[in-house]
C-alpha cells in the first residue's frame, strides 16, 4: 500500500484572517491620507488592504491620479501608524481563531503565519492570538517583497520544511488569493475581512469560510484529518 | 406618434451611496457593542449597515446570539450616534456626488434622497452634499419602517408624484436593493459603501457602478437622457 499522503500544512495571513483589525487599518489609512492632503473614497482603501505599506501607498497615490514620492509613501505609512495606534485597545482576535491555531498546534499539523505587516506592528494581535514563540511568524521584514507577491508564503512553506505545494494559503483579501497562486498553493477565503463571497472566488478560493471558527468546523473539507 | 416614455425618477440612499460614511458607521456601531459587553466581528456589522437602526440592534443581538431588549437596542442607539460623533469631520461626500445631484436639477429630472437615518443625523451630510431645503429627502421619522421595508422608497416617489414603478433606486447595500424590489423600483448598485458587485448583482441591481462620479459618466445607461 503507498505511503498516505501529508496532511496540508497551512499559512495564514493575520489582519483580517485571524485578528479583527481591517476596518480599523482602512480607517486609520484614511486618516493618514487626509492629514497629506489626499482625498479618497474609504472603500478603495479597503480594498487595498494586506498589500504591503509601500506598495498600498503607491497605488492609493495612482487611485488619487498623484505620484506619490517614496518620502511621501514612507509618511504615509509613519501616520497610518500612529493613527491606528488609537484603535489598538479595541481590537480583539476573530472567533474561533485562537482554538483553530490551538487545534492544529495539538494535531501536529504544520501552520504559520504569513503578514504583509511589520513585526513590531504584528506583536500585540499574535499576543492576544496565543501565538507561542516558538511558532514560526513571517513578516514583512523577513522577505524582498509582500504580498501580492508569493515571497512571504514561500518563506513561510520553506521554515515549516514543507514543499509548497503541500501549502494551503487562508486568507481575506484577494493580494493572499493572488500570492497563493503564485506561490503554487491552494487558497481558502474567510469573509471576516470584509470581502465577499464572490470576490473571493473569482481569484481562485476553493473554498470560503465565514470566518476561523467556521473554519474551525469544517476542517474534514480542506484534507486535513485529527483523528488519526 | 406615441408619447415618449418619461424619464426615471432616481431615489438615492445616502450613507454610502451619496456620502463616505459606512466604515465610521460600522466602527462606532462595534465601539457601541464593544462598550455594552456585546462582542461582534466588525465585519458582520458592516453587512447590517443601511438598515433601520432598531432592526440592526436587534439583527446584531440575535448575531451574538443574545436577545436585545427594546432598552438596550435604545442605549446601543445612543452610543452609536456618541461614538459616529468623533468622525464627523472627516466625513466626506462620494467623489461625483455633488455633481451628480446638480446636473439631474438642472436637467430637470426628479430625484429624491431616502435614508434609514434620522433627520439629525443626516444634517451634516446633506449640506456638504449640497443639497437645498426644496430638494425631497425622506428619513427615518417619516415612515412606519426603514429599509429593508419599502416604506422610505414609496414614500420617496410619493414625494416626487411619480409612480413607484418609474422610480429607479441607487444604493450600496443589499437593503437597499430588497427594498427597491419590495417597492416595484428597479434597482442600481454602487461599491463605494465596500460591497462587493456580485453581493448586490444578487440581489437584483441590475447596474453597479464604482461611486456616484461613475454612474454620472454612464447616465445614459440607465435611461436617462439630458440632450433634450
């Protein structure tokens, strides 16, 4: 009989995906943008969110029809966070989200977690997330390039000793779908950054989950078994 | 020859759809909940906003999975309009919107405003749109139910002594476009309150443009025509 084939090993992206903090970052860009001088409609910030800061400031600049110089990106993205840090206390970790990286951490199914964020910026979700030292974090100072491209989900497959396409990619933004694809993995969706459904489809979710806990629920659906 | 068909008469929504305001709204709701115990992912909310306040309170509760009495759906109420209050300032109208709503005034064609807030609440946004004291707008206190009923929408056309069934609705939510379908209007969508195309193609807009700026370059696709 052949060998069974490895259980998946999954990379989650954090705002949105496991942390309840993407409208607090679109609102806190926002705000950023309109101390410059930059007026634009909140929804186009929206769905910019989970690329990587320099390369969301350079594209709000090409949405407003301005160029926006590297010295205005990088104030841009010193004021985003100061004005998110206003919304730091409120923030709290998606449901379900602590129990499925806990579920998985006790089945022994290889996870990590993959963020267009800085480290320092990460530090407080994946504290209230439960995250341990020990389970490997990429951010964004760990690879050349965010999302969407595929570097931090490569990075990620390649400290969990995986291949790549053994990776499943979770996420709610489409840069995660687009860099999971890049990357050669499967992806899955969650709506709990404020995509819809079918947005998320479209870039290629296989499947999409309200949110971690429904995710948490329906794990038999993704390959991944934890009753052997 | 027969007489021409008359042009539509346009009911507009106005969070989200005439004025950037459904992430501060969403936000202040969760900082509300937040604030009475109640936990809630802010996503969830944004996909309530547009609906009476009343029927949000108690959609969020059952959301929860707790029963909302009629006081604490009261005091959620206030502290939501407390909480909206720090982002007034930064409330802008849709890119377009001004603009939209002058060019259908000079061209003569009837317009209406109809809101699921209260007239106090909607003040400030009504001036930066511009809108005069003789232009129709339909809120809250005028009408035995808010969105998803169709109320404000016949109430609209009433208003404007159009038949309901010449009355096309623009919205951004799913709300609005149930409630035009409930009130025999043909319905538009647009993204600029973060909904994404397909969520309101759904349920029924059989146009969606990106923000007002849009539909205003694309008039003549619904029908209306300023050349004469």
């Amino acid at each position: 009989m052949d060998e069974p084939f490895d259980s998946p090993a999954l990379l989650f992206d954090l705002d949105g995906t496991l942390i309840d903090s993407v409208y607090q970052h679109v609102l806190a860009w926002y705000e950023a943008l309109q101390s410059m001088g930059f007026l634009l409609a909140v929804w186009r910030i929206h769905r910019r969110i989970g690329m990587s800061g320099g390369l969301l400031a350079q594209a709000l600049g090409r949405e407003i029809g301005q160029r926006v110089t590297h010295q205005q990106a990088e104030e841009l993205q010193k004021r985003h966070a100061a004005a998110f840090l206003k919304y730091q206390n409120e923030i709290q970790p998606l449901p379900g989200a602590a129990d499925l990286l806990a579920t998985l951490r006790e089945a022994g199914i290889p996870w990590a977690i993959a963020t267009s964020g800085r480290r320092e910026a990460a530090a407080p979700a994946l504290e209230k997330l439960g995250v341990l030292s020990a389970d490997p974090v990429i951010t964004r100072q760990e690879v050349h390039r965010a999302k969407p491209d595929p570097d931090l989900f490569l990075a990620a497959a390649k400290r969990l000793r995986v291949p790549v396409s053994r990776a499943m990619v979770v996420g709610d933004s489409v840069w995660d779908l687009l860099a999971a694809r890049r990357a050669g993995c499967l992806g899955v969706g969650v709506l709990s950054g404020g995509y819809g459904r079918e947005e998320l489809q479209q870039v290629g979710a296989y499947r999409v989950y309200q949110d971690p806990a429904d995710m948490l629920a329906h794990l038999d659906e993704i390959g991944i078994r934890r009753d052997e």
